[in-house]
C-alpha cells in the first residue's frame, strides 16, 4: 500500500553570537506553511510556478506561525548558503547573518523563502533577538518530506 499522508516538516537550528562569542543557541521545529505545500507539489510536477529554496528571512511579527502565512514582518533577508542532503528525505539550508546585516531590528521571526520571493517556512520564536552590529546568526533549516 502507497502511504498518502506524506508530510513535510522543518526544524530550525540558530546560533547566537555576541561579539564573537556564543550566548545561545535555537533548536526548534517550525511550520511548513500552505505556500511552501504548495511550491513543493509544484516542484515536483515539474511546474514553471514551482521554486527553489533561496533565501532566510527574519522578521518582526511574534504573531504565533499559521499554516496561512505568506509575509514576515520588516523583513530582512539573504541568499542561503546553499542546500544540502543530510538523508534522503531532507533537505538542508545553511546561513549566516552577519554583524553587518539587518541591524535595528528585534527579531522576532524567520523564514524561508523561494526564487520568488513565497515564503515556505515560518518560525516565531518565544523570545526576541535585537540586531545590532554585535550580533551573527549562524544557522541551518532542515525540511523533511516524510
């Protein structure tokens, strides 16, 4: 029998730099919201619709993450540092935001968006990190299709 319940699930895992020195670390998993769903079948059809995983964003919104999201508040973002296949249902996207980017403002959300600018994953967290020129995030992002 072919399993029709197949998910996908993320974790994120950040951290946390102050001046070259590390004062915390994130490890949590995160909703994979509709849009994200939807440009994973999409990718998988093989439609023009469908993107690649390009970017890490970090917003303002402390908002509890809904499988409706599609924005991250006074967003920041960047290129990801590429994907990699840590088993053969995941996949990894490494990043560093570094003491030069996206200072002055509290973070308070992440996310991971597409070539098109779709954002596919959303993470709030409990608690919030102002970005000042002291602190680097260094992290990755795991989806898994299971």
């Amino acid at each position: 029998m072919i399993n029709s319940d197949i998910k996908a699930t993320g974790a994120v895992r950040v951290l946390i730099y102050e001046n070259d020195r590390l004062i915390d670390t994130i490890q949590e998993n995160n909703l994979v919201v509709n849009l994200g769903k939807t440009n994973i079948a999409k990718l998988l059809g093989g439609d023009t619709e469908g993107h690649a995983i390009t970017q890490i964003g970090v917003g303002t919104n402390g908002a509890d993450a809904a499988l409706g999201d599609s924005t991250l508040a006074n967003m920041f973002k960047k290129a990801v540092g590429g994907a990699t296949y840590p088993d053969a249902q995941s996949v990894q996207f490494n990043f560093d935001i570094l003491n030069s980017e996206g200072n002055g403002i509290t973070i308070r959300e992440l996310g991971l968006l597409n070539a098109a600018n779709v954002l596919c994953a959303r993470k709030v967290r409990a608690g919030e990190i102002v970005k000042t020129s002291a602190i680097r995030l260094v992290g990755s992002w795991t989806i898994t299709v299971n």
